[in-house]
C-alpha cells in the first residue's frame, strides 16, 4: 500500500523536550552579538564555532574580570577607556573587521564565528557592525541606514525614529 494511503500509527508519545537556545544573538553568516550580562561559557563557544571575540569595552581587563575561562578563543579588546562616545578610531574597526572578513571568506568547512561582545547593550557594538557591514558587504547593506535597520529589527529593538537618526549621524561621521 502506499505510504499516502496508510493508516497513522501513533505510538505512546514522548516527552517534549525543549530546545536550548543559545545566549548570543545571531546577526547573520558568522557574526554573534552579546553583552557582558551573559557568561561566556566554554560550551556555548564551541556549539556556535566562535573562532574571534570582539570585545568592546572600557578596557581590557575588564574582559578578563568578566571571563576568565574561554579556552582558546582569540579574544581582541577595543577599548573606549570611559570615553562616552559610541565610536572608536576608524583604524581599529579597519584592523579588526579585516581580520572578521578573512574569517567570514574562509571555505564553509573552515569557517568560524566570530562573537562581537558589548559593555552594555549596543551602542558602541552598532557602529563598529554598521561599519563592517557596509564596507566589506556594501552589495548587501550598501546604507547606514539598511545595515542599522538589519541590525535592530534582528536585536528587536524598539528604538524611536530619533534614536534611529541620531545613530545614522554618528555612524556617517566615521564612515
């Protein structure tokens, strides 16, 4: 008899077993997002293949403090030093999204991900992301605006249309 016509057996069913999500937000080919409210376990590492950590923070030992046991992981700092401005020199985002792009370009086989890990939120993380996005992937995200907008709808993000502009200006001043 063909399967289309066979009766459905059921058998006893199974308990639901829930699965476990992961504590980085996937932005998109490679590229993770957190902050330092999430402990970066060694487990959820390896699971996403995180190859790089981004870390943007006031400095670098603040990484440190916050994740002593990551195994591996090449870890790079970008320190703001408690300057309150969301964007840092345009020759250290150039250094590190070089470095995110090699990685991205690898053979599938051989690529990893690379985790981009904020102080607090994202506004330090947009720009230098923004900035990676639209030079290196400007046939996909070939506007401020376009790769601000990817990034918030992704991070679900319910910041006004001011907010929004603001970002924009102080991106293009980098860019």
């Amino acid at each position: 008899m063909p399967a289309a016509n066979r009766p459905l057996v059921v058998s006893s069913p199974q308990p639901f077993e829930a699965l476990e999500t992961s504590p980085f937000t996937f932005l998109l080919w490679n590229l993770y997002l957190t902050d330092k409210l999430t402990p970066l376990l060694q487990k959820d590492l390896n699971y996403h293949k995180i190859r790089e950590i981004v870390a943007i923070l006031p400095e670098e030992d603040d990484f440190k403090a916050l994740n002593a046991d990551i195994g591996d992981t090449s870890v790079t700092v970008l320190a703001y030093h408690h300057n309150h401005t969301p964007v840092l020199p345009k020759e250290q985002y150039d250094t590190i999204a070089q470095r995110i792009d090699a990685i991205a370009r690898l053979p599938r086989e051989e690529r990893r991900g690379i985790l981009v890990f904020c102080n607090n939120g994202y506004q330090r993380s947009l720009p230098f992301l923004v900035y990676y996005m639209t030079k290196f992937h400007s046939d996909e995200f070939p506007t401020i605006e376009k790769a601000i907008g990817f990034i918030l709808s992704t991070l679900r993000s319910t910041n006004s249309f001011e907010e929004k502009k603001q970002m924009i200006q102080t991106i293009q001043s980098l860019l």
